[in-house]
C-alpha cells in the first residue's frame, strides 16, 4: 500500500523522513520535512514514518533554522 498524500513516510533506502507529495509512474514523490527539493522514492522501500521519526524529523529541521542553515 502506497501512503497518502500528505502523509509522512520513512524512505528506508536513504533513512531520509519525508512528506508524500504525490505518486508518479512507478515512484512516490517525497519532500524533505522542513521543504527543499523533493526525491523519488521506490514504494517497496517507504513506509509511515513512527512518530518517534516524525519528532526527529522536526527537531533536525528547527535545529538547523536556528542556525540559519537551509533544510
């Protein structure tokens, strides 16, 4: 099962947390939590990401705004 658009997803193949931002041909369109460029992901190797990984994700994103640093 392909996760929802919207949803946040694991990519297990670049360990990488990601919005689900569409489904194209054979891939998953994924974009960084905090934004920036968006990467094709193999469906067979994304899953929901935890909440715990979510948390993660968010933390990793303000840490680095609040370094001014792009994510």
């Amino acid at each position: 099962m392909k996760p929802p658009i919207g949803s946040h997803a694991m990519d297990t193949r670049t360990g990488r947390v990601g919005i689900v931002m569409g489904h194209v041909g054979p891939y998953l369109q994924l974009r960084p939590y905090g934004g920036g460029r968006e990467w094709d992901a193999d469906p067979g190797a994304v899953r929901l990401a935890t909440p715990a990984e979510r948390m993660s994700a968010a933390t990793a994103c303000a840490n680095a705004r609040s370094r001014g640093e792009v994510p």
